[in-house]
C-alpha cells in the first residue's frame, strides 16, 4: 500500500478498501489541495469506468516541520498523522511532533525513520516515540539498498528487532513502486518468521484503515 496517513472517506456504496494516494504535504514538495482532489476524481472516475468498485482516499505524507507548525485545521483529518523523518530531521523535533500529535488528539505515524541521522544514532528515540504510542513505517527502498547503506542497515535493525510496524512502498508518483516492495517482501521471507511480515503487510495496515475510516 502507499504510505499510510491522512484520509478522508471516500466512495458513493459499499465497496472493497483500497488505496490511500499519497501526496506529500511539505514545503519542499508543494502540492496543492484543489489539484489532488481533482486528481483523486479523475481515478475514481477512470475505475468506475473499468467496472472496478475501491473505498479512495486521499491522504498525505507530512514533514516533520509542517507537523510542528501548520494550523491544526490542517491536520486534523482523521485518527492518524503520518509524519516523514527526513535526513537532517533533529532530534528534538521528533519530540515536537509527538507532542503536537497529543495535542491534536491523534497518533503519529513516523515516516521511514531509517532515513534519519538522529534516528542511527540514538535507536532509542525511536523507542521512546513508541512507548507514546507512535508507529513506525520503514519503506521498501530502504531494505532494498536505494537509500544508501545507512538507511538499509537502520531499516532492517528497526525489523529484526521488532521496532517497525509497517512496511510501505513510499510511491508517491504514477511510476510502480511494486519492484521495490516485492524485492523487500522476497528479502524479509529470508530473515523474519512470515507472521511479522503478515504483521507489516496486511494486518498493520489493514487496522490503519479501519480505524481511520471510524473516526
């Protein structure tokens, strides 16, 4: 699935759930609203048309900054709020974000904290945001390498030590991003017993948009 994160409902009857598309919300990567929505009818519309019935929503990946700064307004869409760890993510903003979601009344998804330098170094941020209820998001570009040796070594360290939640394809773009996660997926049959990739794949996710679609 893509990233998980921020959603709103969507569909007109009952049908099978689907995928969340994934914009980012940043300043580094604008997007603007009216543009994605209008984008998110277009593919329901083409769907339809193909006779296919999925549950779209949009949703987007948040940078750490943004987290800390926007308006509530802007982040309050559902139970979840997936936030991106970026390279140079000090931290202390970890923290912030952490607080800003308590504020908020929401629980934070941490975006492929492998990434993060702070995050290497001090493993240990990352059990505290869990002890706070955060969950932790690798991305399949990260176990396969694309991220240079840091981020593999850290992504996997999150997995084989039971830190990471969720496994995610971090597409964002209309290019496939299935490469990746089958790659990833083949590698952790090889080091993981199949229930924690069940746990990341399908169940972790599966309870993200179920909950999210019950706020």
């Amino acid at each position: 699935m893509p990233d998980a994160g921020l959603a709103g409902a969507g569909g007109e009857r009952p049908a099978a759930r689907g995928p969340r598309g994934g914009p980012h919300f940043s300043r580094k990567f604008p997007t603007a609203h009216d543009e994605a929505l209008g984008r998110l009818s277009e593919l329901r519309a083409a769907l339809r048309s193909r006779g296919l019935s999925l549950l779209l929503d949009l949703a987007a990946e948040v940078a750490s900054s943004m987290a800390v700064e926007a308006p509530a307004p802007a982040l309050l869409a559902r139970r979840y709020l997936l936030v991106e760890l970026e390279r140079d993510t000090p931290a202390g903003v970890v923290r912030l974000i952490l607080d800003r979601a308590q504020e908020l009344g929401t629980q934070v998804v941490l975006a492929h904290p492998e990434r993060c330098r702070a995050v290497r170094d001090h493993l240990r941020l990352i059990d505290g945001a869990r002890e706070r209820g955060a969950l932790i998001q690798v991305v399949a570009p990260s176990l396969v390498g694309r991220w240079g040796k840091g981020a593999s070594v850290a992504a996997w360290q999150l997995v084989q030590t039971g830190r990471a939640d969720l496994l995610a394809s971090d597409s964002h773009r209309g290019r496939p991003g299935s490469q990746n996660l089958s790659a990833s997926v083949a590698q952790l049959a090889r080091h993981v017993p199949p229930w924690r990739i069940v746990e990341m794949t399908i169940t972790g996710p599966s309870k993200l948009v179920r909950n999210s679609a019950a706020r």
